[in-house]
C-alpha cells in the first residue's frame, strides 16, 4: 500500500462518515497511529523483548441521531455508535426508544453503542435537577443494554 491508495481510502472514509454521521476523532488519530514511522540512521537495533508485536484495533465510531442513519454507519464499517438528538445544537439525550431499537439492531452485529448523556442544549453546568434528569437517563440507557455513555 503506497500513499496514494492510503490517502483514497481515509477520504473514501471520512466521506461515508459526513453522509451518515460523524466520525470520532479517535478514528482519525488511529488511522494515522498504524502507519508505519520513518525510520533514521540513528535509530538503535531493536531489543529482544521491544520486539513483540502489538495488535491494535482501531474503532470507527459514528455520532447518530436517527435509525436510518445507524443502519447506514453500520453498513459503511461503523465498530461502534454514538446516539444523540438534535446535532444542530450540540446534541441532547435521545430518546429511550431509539436507544433500545439501536441495541437491538447492533447486538448481532457486535457494534458498539453509546449514548450522550446531556438534558438540553447550552452550557454544561447543571442544577440538581438536571442532575437526577441525568441519573435517571443512564439508569435507563443501562437496563436497555447500552455498552457505555457519553457526555
């Protein structure tokens, strides 16, 4: 694989994800984290024991807010969802029953889902209430099977 084609595909990829969502800065990092480093004169001979190789997997994770588009992110080789509402304003907690529907659909296809947590639009300090808002939120996204929340 040259520079190019690896070029091509982070486009190709970066492309599906503007269509169907967002994808996570993770993504990004990962996919320039595996290429290979240039080597220099100085460097020293590897030791026997930094010669192990690592597997590292990388994660593509796609910001949803509606079934459509999960299915779509899942099909363009998402790993793992993120489910919101309303992106225009930064996003807020989705609703329950599309975080079940997701899970649902996901489960069988070992992708993982999680969900922001965040009672409204604005800034993120929150009074009490917003907070038991909050607690009940991810008591909820929990019993519905989520892998994990956001916020």
């Amino acid at each position: 694989t040259g520079g190019r084609h690896d070029v091509f595909a982070l486009v190709a990829t970066l492309a599906v994800g503007c269509i169907t969502g967002a994808l996570s800065y993770s993504f990004v990092t990962n996919y320039f984290h595996k290429r290979k480093p240039i080597k220099t004169r100085r460097e020293q001979p590897m030791k026997k024991r930094d010669s192990l190789k690592i597997q590292h997997t990388h994660t593509i994770e796609f910001c949803v807010s509606d079934i459509a588009s999960a299915i779509a992110a899942i099909h363009g080789g998402a790993t793992s969802l993120e489910l919101c509402s309303n992106r225009l304003e930064g996003g807020v907690s989705p609703s329950l029953g599309f975080v079940e529907e997701c899970v649902r659909v996901c489960r069988n296809l070992s992708v993982e889902v999680h969900v922001l947590v965040r009672p409204r639009p604005g800034g993120f300090v929150y009074d009490q209430e917003e907070f038991e808002v909050i607690l009940r939120d991810i008591s909820a996204y929990i019993n519905a099977g989520v892998d994990g929340n956001a916020f």
